[in-house]
C-alpha cells in the first residue's frame, strides 16, 4: 500500500474511518483497496497544486452531480479535516445546480443538511 497514499487518506477521511475500511477489507477487495489508495489519495489528492479544501470541493461537486449519495455524506464529513466550510459546500453545490441540474442538488443539498447537523450533534 503506498504510505503517501493512505496518509493523505487517513488525513481527510479521518483515522476512524480508514481503520474500519481496512479491518473490513479482504482477499476480494484489497486489489481495489490498493487502486483507490494509490490513484485517488498518492496521485490526485496528493497533488501539491491545489489545497486541500479546493480538492474537497471539487470532489463533492462531482459526487453531488453524480448523485454518490453515500461517497458524497463522506465527503461532507471529512470537511472536518480539509478545512472546507459549509459555506464551500454550499458554493459547490450552487455550481451543481446550474451544471448537473437542480435535483442532484436538492438532493445535495438534503444530506449536505443531514450531515453537518449530525456532525454538530456529535460534537
């Protein structure tokens, strides 16, 4: 497993959440496991031409126009860490409405809602 990878990783997705990945992760899934490690958080996310906060951005815009309804609320988490605010979100997902269309949005927007609002009660 590339270690810059899944220290990105754990860095926006959260301690928690990569330990469970890994503890659920087997023979089956760990080629993938390996893909999204290395592809997404080594190559993308480890980019040092853009923050932390714009690649948070950009990657709920994409999961809200999309409609990844599960990937998008763990996004919206891990806003915790990427120091994206509800302010970018909601920016992002303005963008979403004029460019994939008002339902993905206000769909969005509904578990961007939830989301935060659960994250404020477990504080």
């Amino acid at each position: 497993m590339n270690p810059k990878g899944m220290a990105i990783r754990r860095k926006v997705l959260g301690d928690a959440h990569v330990n469970r990945a890994e503890a659920a992760k087997t023979a089956f899934d760990a080629p993938f496991q390996g893909l999204i490690t290395e592809a997404a958080w080594a190559q993308v996310w480890g980019r040092d031409t853009i923050s932390l906060r714009e690649r948070s951005m950009l990657t709920i815009a994409l999961l809200a126009g999309l409609g990844n309804d599960h990937e998008l609320a763990l996004h919206i988490r891990a806003t915790a860490n990427t120091g994206a605010s509800e302010a970018d979100v909601m920016e992002a997902l303005l963008h979403v409405a004029i460019y994939a269309g008002v339902p993905r949005a206000n769909h969005a927007m509904k578990i961007a809602k939830d989301t935060f609002a659960a994250m404020k009660d477990a504080t």
